[in-house]
C-alpha cells in the first residue's frame, strides 16, 4: 500500500532491539509528528531518498565490541539530517566515528542523576540537574572529535554528547521512558528546535491518507477479510468499508475457543449493525481435534494457527476472483513476532494472522493498521463512528482460549473456563476504573486441588484471575483490583462453575511475566 505519510514531516527510527524502540516512535507521534520504525540494516542513499526530518539510533541489548553487533552506514552521518543516538545508539555513533567505547566496570540500570554540562540545544529549557533513566554496561570513555560532552552522571562521565554544527547527539539514557523526568522536553527540542518539524500529523490526517492509499491500491478489485471480532481487524474492516464499500468480503471462523456467546455477538454486530457482507465458518470440532494431545504453549499456537490456515482457505476459496487480503495487523503484532522487519529483537511468540495460505490462494496483502498501536487504533475507529462497545473490548489473543488453558485443551475445559471468564469480565466491568484496566481474564491452571463442597470433599481445577495496566501491550503492570471485587469474582467462580473449587490471582508484570500465561 502506498504510504502517503511520506508527504509529512517525519522522523525515522533505526531500531537495534531495544525494548523501548517502539516506544520512541509513540512518544513523537503524541507530538504530533509522524514516525517510524526502520531495520538498522537501512543504508545512507535509502534513507537519502525517504527524506525524514531527522534520525533516531535506537538502544538496544549489544555490545558494539561483540561479533557481529549490529552497525550502521557511516555516511548516514553525512546526509546533512540531524541525527540523536540513545544508548547504545550514542555507543554506536560514538564507535564508528572515532571515539572510544569500554565495558562499563559497573552496570547502571534504572534511575540516575543528570547533571548538564555547558550549552547544547537538544537540552534547551532542562534543568541543570534532573533525573534520568539509564540501562547500559558499555560506556563511552572518549567521544569523537568535534564532539562536546554536555551532561554526566554518577557512573556516566559522558552521558551526553553532540556536535552542534553537523547536528549529531547522543544520550545515554532513555528520554523516551516516563522515567526521565525531562524527557519529553529533549525529544521535542529534536523534533522541533534541531530536525524543524512541524505537528501536522493526526489520526484524522491518517485517516485521509490511508483511504487515499487503499483506494490508490485495490482499484476497482475486492478484499476478503480475516476478521476476528477483536477491535483491530474490527477497525481494519471498517476503514476498509470506507474506502471500498461492498467490494469487501469478511470471514470469520468459529474456532470454539472464543469468549462465552462471543460468535453470536460477532454475527449480530457485524452482518445486523454495521452491514457488512459476512461469512461465518463452524470449525470448533476441527480445533479440538487439532489440539487433541497437544501440551507445549508453541505448539499449541502453531497447531491452533495451522487449522485456521486451513479452515480460512476453504472459506477464501469461494472468493477466488478477489485479489487481496486484508488483515488488522497492528505494530505490537509486528513487535512480538519478529520485531522491526529485519531488527535484532528475539522472538517472544508466534502470531497467527492469515500467512502460509496455498499456492492457489495468491493474495496480495493490505495491512492498514500494520504502523499504529492499540490506542491509535482506537482513535481511528471513534473518528469513524464506532461504537464505544467495541472499541473498548480488551484485546483477546488470536489463538483465543486455547492459550489460556494450560495444557492439553478440551472442549470441556474450554467451557469451563468460558463461564470462568465471563464472570471475571462481569465484575470487572463493574468498575470505575474499567476502561483503564488493558485487560482481565480467567487462566484455567493443569493442576486440580482438594477442597470441600457442601461437607463433600473435591479434587477441581484452580483457576487464575489476570489483570494489567498497560498503554500498547510491550509493558505492563499488574493491577490493584479491589479486594472486594476480587472477592466477589472467587466466590462467584468457585459457586457457579462446576468444574473450579481454587481461585488465584496473577500479581506480575510484563516484563519479566508476558500478559497472556502462554
């Protein structure tokens, strides 16, 4: 698809693994500004030719001594386009232009105190001391000449440099984390007072955009949609709708491993509110059979993931004379499955978006919400008109229950956890706080426990009770449910599911613990 953002002021993200790369790119489109994400692998003449406003070397988990540690094409310090490096992005730069990086003596990871140095604009308006977030064992020893130290800390006697004439900074620390107390001032004195970007970019100029794209892209052809009933592929399909109206085709497949009467409600609101021409594919029998003896976490995704394949191009088949597919793909998708294309970020889990189809299935594919996270996506779905309902559902794994039942995975434990879950999402729901809640849910445990029923001794499964706070899904914090509500849910499950007698309550957070159990 084309990618009219290219018409806006821009700022590019070469990413080399960090954790927070993706982060930045969040952080400057709250500016207003438009970002993105590139493999480090880029070169000077592709990045010549994209023309952004400005440069961001990303931190990330290497060491700039080790074999093979990502690098970068000097001459994008050429390009006469400001360039920030962060962390190991500052290392790098420093590295490749003569001056000297050694392994730190002593770690620091978490909170430092800043003390600046002299002038420099990237920290116009900062207090000459304030508090940073640092993560780094290497450590620049001398900086490249034409360089100028601007800011130390307590273990860092460079924890910041630039070059001010060529337009070169760097940071050891995370600007981007709302750790960094000023944090927010140094990006925009980059984005606004060094690389001159202007704040045009919004979900409603995106939008305009996207259509335009889609519009240029597909022609007078048809798209068949993967939709899931999930907020993403929702908004995906609606955005679709606007932009090619009834040349759209929607499938959804019926794995049996959704929320309880989460199918019925699909159906009605899709096909009965919003109009659009949908076809429903019953399979839940062929997942269980799929799934039959299968009890590794990957396996079961994959398992999962080839059965949709399956399932979804018998359905696609009937649409053979439509040229693409479309699928609501958002960044955190991208992140955990391989991060940036080409990046150096470890796989975390597989993800099972409609990829693999049979050779006589030759889609072409369009993905339009591929370079926004969930709250942007959001937005885009209240800018066109969707219901707060939908847009407010927490998010629901690909895979569905069948990674939230640890171990082989039944259509018996599938309803028992459903009930479970329901009655979690009830209470929940409840709350003041809800929409600020990313996601609560049921896990139903491989392991049974002894208790007492009515003076009758049982041996039933234990279920787990998850709730985190998150903004797009790559970090998250438990959250501090009432005791009451709590409470309540236990009481409630244990009662009113046959099948549960323990109930147990998910205190970590991501990382080190991912949101889902599996």
């Amino acid at each position: 698809m084309k990618d009219k953002s290219k018409a806006r002021d821009r700022i590019v993200i070469l990413d080399y693994g960090s954790q927070y790369t993706h982060l930045i790119a969040r952080r400057i489109r709250e500016m207003h500004v438009y970002s993105e994400v590139l493999p480090f692998t880029t070169g000077a003449e592709e990045l010549r030719a994209a023309a952004p406003r400005g440069i961001i070397l990303s931190g990330g988990p290497s060491s700039v001594f080790a074999d093979g540690a990502p690098s970068i094409d000097p001459k994008v310090f050429s390009l006469n386009i400001p360039v920030l490096g962060i962390c190991y992005g500052m290392q790098l730069m420093c590295h490749v232009l003569g001056g000297r990086v050694e392994p730190g003596t002593e770690r620091e990871y978490g909170k430092a105190e800043l003390s600046l140095a002299g002038e420099s604009r990237i920290f116009s308006g900062v207090p000459e001391c304030s508090t940073v977030w640092m993560s780094h064992g290497d450590r620049v020893v001398d900086i490249p000449r034409g360089f100028v130290a601007s800011a130390s800390s307590g273990n860092c006697p460079f924890a910041a440099m630039g070059d001010e004439p060529r337009r070169l900074y760097a940071l050891q620390f995370h600007p981007e984390v709302v750790h960094t107390q000023c944090g927010e001032r140094i990006l925009g004195n980059f984005i606004f007072n060094i690389c001159a970007c202007h704040a045009s970019w919004s979900m409603d100029s995106w939008i305009a955009d996207t259509v335009e794209s889609l519009k240029e892209t597909i022609g007078n052809e048809e798209v068949v949609l993967g939709l899931s009933g999930g907020v993403d592929s929702s908004v995906a399909a609606v955005l679709l709708d606007k932009a090619i109206g009834k040349r759209l085709h929607c499938i959804f497949v019926d794995n049996g491993l959704l929320r309880l009467h989460e199918a019925e409600d699909v159906e009605r609101m899709f096909a009965q509110t919003l109009g659009l021409d949908l076809h429903v594919a019953r399979a839940a029998s062929r997942f269980y059979a799929a799934l039959r003896g299968v009890d590794e976490p990957e396996a079961k995704r994959k398992a999962i993931g080839r059965t949709f394949i399956d399932v979804f191009a018998e359905e696609a088949r009937k649409f053979s004379h439509c040229r693409f597919l479309a699928q609501g793909t958002i960044y955190p998708d991208v992140i955990e499955s391989s991060c940036a294309p080409g990046g150096p970020s470890e796989t975390i889990k597989s993800h099972h978006n409609v990829g693999g189809l049979p050779p006589d299935l030759k889609f072409a594919l369009v993905e339009p919400l591929r370079d926004l996270f969930k709250d942007e996506v959001r937005a885009v779905g209240r800018i066109l008109g969707m219901d707060d309902d939908l847009l407010d559902r927490q998010p629901f794994p690909g895979p569905g229950l069948g990674v939230r039942i640890l171990g082989e995975v039944t259509e018996e434990k599938v309803r028992i956890l459903q009930e479970a879950d329901a009655r979690v999402r009830e209470e929940v729901r409840k709350l003041p706080s809800y929409k600020s809640i990313w996601q609560a849910f049921a896990v139903l445990l491989p392991c049974r426990t002894v208790g007492v029923m009515g003076d009758k001794r049982t041996y039933e499964y234990t279920c787990a009770v998850r709730a985190v706070n998150s903004i797009d899904a790559m970090t998250a914090d438990w959250t501090r449910l009432p005791y009451d509500t709590l409470a309540t849910i236990s009481s409630r499950i244990i009662n009113e599911v046959r099948g549960i007698n323990r109930v147990v309550y998910d205190i970590s957070s991501k990382p080190p613990a991912t949101i889902e159990w599996e």
